[in-house]
C-alpha cells in the first residue's frame, strides 16, 4: 500500500511539473480511486471537479452544510477526516487554509488506505494553488499598476494606452465610466492612497486573471489624511484588524471582478489599498437617474457576492463617474468617482450608491478641509435650529425645509405636512422671530439652504 501511494504521489507531481492544473489533478485521483473527488476553496466554490455533476454539487452541499453546522465562521479543519462514503483532506500550504479536496462514493468503497492518496493529492493540490497564486501576483501587479498610471494621467496618449491595454483584454476605445467602491466602517479615506503613494494593489482585466496585491508607486496627487481608527494604533488589535482588512479588501475585489465580467469582459478592474476601482463601458442612455442598468446590476451583483459566507457583515460604497470617451479623460473621470463616493456615504451613510451628477451642492461643500467651519455656520445660521436635541426644535427645522423646497409656497408646504394653513403661517412667524426675515431676504434663505444641506452630511 506505502509503495502505491508513493507512485501516485509521484504520478501527480509529474502532472504538475508538465505544467497541469488542478482539474489534471483531480482527474488523475478520481481515476485512481475510482470515485467523484472535488476541490473546493474555502468559500465552497469548486475550483476543480470530476464526475457526475450531481455527485460534485452533493458534495459541495455537504461541505457547506458542515460549515454552517459548525457555525458562520466554519469549523477551521485541522485534519483529514471521513467515512465509508467520502473522506475529506484539508489544502493547506504556507500555514494558509486554501480550502480542501473530498472524495465521494455514494456505493460506500472507499477505504481507509486510501486517505494516504488523497492526503498526497492534498498536497499536490496545495502547490499547484500557490503556483497559481504567484502567476496571478506577478501578472496583476503588472496590470494594477498600469491601470493606476492611466488614472494619473502618466500612462502616454490615447493610442499608447489603447493598445496596451488590448493585450490585457482591456477595451478602452470606447466610452467609459469609471466606478470606485470602497469598504465601509474602515479609517482609510476614499482619496487617501489612491493612484500610488504607498497603495497596496492586485488587478485582474474582466477576462483575466484573479485578483492580487503589489506595490505603486507615488502618486503626484495628494488629498486631505483621515486618521486610522484607534483600534489600528493599539498593538494588541492592529494585526488581527489588518488581516481583516486585507481579507474582506480581497473579497470585494473578488466580488467585481466576478461581476463586471459577465456584464463586460472589456472591462478592466483593479484593488488598490482602500478600494476597487473598475474602468466599464458606458451604454447609450447611461445617466445619472437611471435606477437599473448595467452598472447598478454589477453593484447589485458585487454585493451579493460579497456578502456570501462573511463571519461579519461588512458593506461597501460605489461611487460612478461621468462617461469619457477617451483615455485622456480617464483622470478626471476617477476622481469624480473618488468625490461621489465620498459625499455620497457622508450623505446616505454605509452602502452608499452615488453618481457624479447627483451631488449638486454637495460638491463644494464637501471641498471645505475644515469640519469646524461648517459646525460654525451651522451654529451660526440655524442658532437653536441646529440642535437635535429637542423634538419641537427639529420639527420647526423640517417646516422651514419644506418651505425653502418649495420657494416658500405656503399653500404646498401646509399640504406636504398636512398642517392647517393657519397653523403653518403661525410657524412661519416663529420661524423669523428665531432666524431673521427669510421670506423677504434672499441672501438669508441662500445660507439657511445651504446650513441644511450641511446637517445632511454625515462624517464632517
């Protein structure tokens, strides 16, 4: 039995050095046991199967079931295990669990003596993955770094770019809009760390290979530094808070690539340090207002990926530029991504969804560097107004809202907010005494617009 085992270990090592895979690899075992065997990474997708197809997703349902018998986070296999019908082996290279390879056999022949093959293949199974991984880091560091030169305008003209980027399988000869998500609940800025200066970055074209990690280089643009959280200055957390981080980063960008490359495999994507940005093409008709279309079905389809098998529930925010139609206008068009991420999580909060051309006066406002500055005009223009400490407070702020909405149609804002005309003339009275002749001063109604818009921004 020891010198079987020892000739399909050879066998299989053979099938790599020729520069086989994980199918080859599997196939190999399923013939010498004469079983269906599966590979499967450690979110249960199948990386490689032989055999019936119903016999390769029971065995899928099986490991999956296991997980979430053991709870969301899986049981962590440390061991090879298994009965009559199937025996489990865990792929586990460098001290990194990549996921674990199983042999069914719904007739029950599977014998003890054959956990040493598949215990072997395991091991096989583990090279060809890291091998795998270092082609795939090396060819997306490539492909991230290229990609962040055309975002900083450094990457040459149009034709250049264009044919550089047809050997990626990139189609940029057309027009495009750029899309940034960023991960919520996390101290990295959306404009910190972008197209360089330190970022940490994998790519993968939508026909290409998956994602990775490598280094840029610095970037000649600069924007305002947001701290980390404190839980990233205290030495007990940071590691553990920084493989979260890079794990959940991963998997977001993972989650676009999947889905930008069933809608548009001309598509490019890349992860940098804080977000994934993906160059897409823009159909006739894409506008700020359209609620469905290509790019909001990628968002919806990226989020649901995601979301699949996280111990913890973690979002995203997506930010949609306007469309260019040359690489030259690419820049411009990542950084308008950049702000509508930005203020459109100040605005709506996690999970955020925000197209260039619906910010408005957001835009400018957000420009301003100094927090302090808005909370004083806030103070200053809306006086007791700004609190939300007391209910009649807040709801006499909701009434001059309304009015301001609606150019002080009196008529309209008592029919919005169901108040009887009188009473709403009553309110308007209250209001000028506390803030000043509004309804005759234009210059008066411009700051209490604009110290409204600001009470709606979150995170200044």
């Amino acid at each position: 039995m020891l010198a079987r085992t020892e000739e399909v270990h050879r066998a299989l090592v053979q099938i790599v050095l020729c520069g086989g895979g994980l199918q080859e690899v599997v196939d190999e075992v399923a013939t010498l046991l004469d079983v269906a065997v599966v590979v499967l990474d450690g979110d249960q997708r199948v990386l490689a199967g032989a055999g019936p197809e119903e016999r390769v997703q029971a065995m899928r349902a099986f490991d999956a079931g296991r997980h979430a018998a053991c709870g969301r986070g899986g049981c962590g296999i440390t061991g090879a295990h298994g009965t009559a019908d199937h025996l489990v082996v865990p792929v586990v290279a460098g001290g990194f669990d990549h996921g674990r390879i199983i042999a069914f056999s719904p007739n029950a022949t599977l014998r003890g003596t054959d956990l040493g093959i598949l215990e072997r293949a395991a091991t096989v199974a583990a090279l060809v993955v890291t091998k795998q991984q270092a082609v795939a880091a090396v060819e997306s560091k490539y492909r991230a770094d290229f990609l962040r030169d055309i975002l900083a305008g450094r990457a040459g003209d149009d034709d250049r770019v264009v044919a550089h980027c047809d050997g990626f399988g990139w189609d940029l000869d057309r027009p495009v809009m750029v899309v940034v998500a960023e991960l919520d609940g996390r101290g990295g800025p959306a404009g910190a760390d972008r197209t360089g200066r330190g970022a940490e970055a994998g790519a993968a074209g939508a026909g290409g290979a998956g994602g990775a990690r490598g280094r840029g280089a610095d970037s000649s643009r600069t924007r305002a530094e947001v701290p980390r959280p404190r839980g990233d200055l205290e030495g007990g957390t940071r590691s553990g808070r920084g493989a979260e981080e890079r794990s959940a980063q991963e998997r977001l960008a993972a989650a676009w690539t999947a889905a930008v490359r069933r809608h548009d495999r001309g598509a490019a994507v890349a992860s940098f340090a804080h977000e994934v940005v993906a160059v897409i093409g823009a159909e006739d008709g894409d506008t700020a207002d359209l609620p469905t279309g290509p790019i909001q079905t990628m968002v919806k389809e990226a989020s649901s990926v995601f979301a699949e098998h996280l111990p913890v529930r973690r979002t995203f925010s997506t930010g949609i530029s306007r469309t260019v139609t040359s690489p030259a206008g690419l820049p411009e068009a990542y950084e308008q991504a950049v702000k509508a991420v930005r203020v459109g999580r100040q605005l709506h909060g996690a999970g955020a969804r925000a197209h260039f051309d619906q910010l408005g006066v957001y835009r400018l406002l957000s420009l301003v560097s100094d927090p302090e500055e808005l909370h004083a005009f806030v103070r200053e223009t809306l006086g007791e107004l700004a609190s939300d400490e007391e209910p009649e407070l807040v709801d006499l702020r909701r009434t001059l809202q309304v009015l301001l909405e609606t150019n002080l149609n009196v008529a309209e804002t008592a029919r919005r907010l169901h108040f009887h005309y009188n009473t709403l003339r009553y309110r308007i009275g209250k209001l000028e005494r506390m803030l000043g002749p509004f309804t005759e001063d234009a210059h008066l109604r411009l700051n209490l617009t604009l110290a409204l818009h600001v009470l709606r921004m979150r995170g200044i």
